[in-house]
C-alpha cells in the first residue's frame, strides 16, 4: 500500500473522519489531499510525525510502509485530549471577529469626522 492507502486504511479503521485528522495535525485540508491521493514525493518529517502522533502510529514508522500502532494507544488522538484545545481556537476566533467589526466602527467613526 502506499502512503495514502495506508492513511485511508486506518481512518477507516478509527472511523475517523479526514476533517478530524486535518484539526488533529493542523495540516492544511490541500496538504493532506495531495498526499492522499499522492501528488507529493518528499513529505516533510514533521507533517509525517503529526499525522503518526494523530493515528496514533509509531513515529518514523509510516514511510517504512509497514506503520505499527503506539504502545500505548488504541485510539487516534482527537477525543477529548484535543476538545480544550478546540473550544479555546473558537473562543479566539469568536474575539477576533468581535475585534474587527469594532475596528471597522472606529474607522468609519474616525473618516466622518476627517
């Protein structure tokens, strides 16, 4: 199987969703069609480890071709674990957009009266 084969094969596997994989790496939702479907040659170690650590595999594992399950994990790591982190990321977005319409406010209120 190859890189993408394997990926498919344990979402699978977890029932776990390509949504779920790109919140629990980060990766963007391009970065993982393009090793998905194989249109990348030389992925990054670092993108390598953050998909590993998400389904739960051994780091350095994955581009053996023959990943092997952490020892202590029996599931991927978007559960709980990640919810904080998420509702935190939320609660961000929700202050920046709060911020930028009172900006856009003080802008206009500022051209008025220039």
């Amino acid at each position: 199987m190859d890189l993408g084969q394997l990926i498919e094969a344990r979402l699978i596997e977890f029932g776990m969703s390509k949504a779920e994989l790109i919140r629990a790496t980060g990766l963007s939702r391009e970065t993982l069609r393009r090793i998905l479907v194989g249109e990348t040659e030389n992925v990054r170690d670092g993108t390598v480890f953050k998909i590993e650590d998400a389904l739960a595999w051994q780091r350095g594992s994955l581009l053996s071709g023959d990943p092997q399950p952490q020892d202590d994990a029996d599931e991927p790591v978007t559960g709980p674990a990640l919810d904080p982190v998420l509702d935190e990321l939320q609660a961000l977005q929700s202050d920046v957009k709060s911020l930028r319409v009172e900006l856009q406010a003080l802008t206009s209120l500022l051209a008025d009266r220039l």
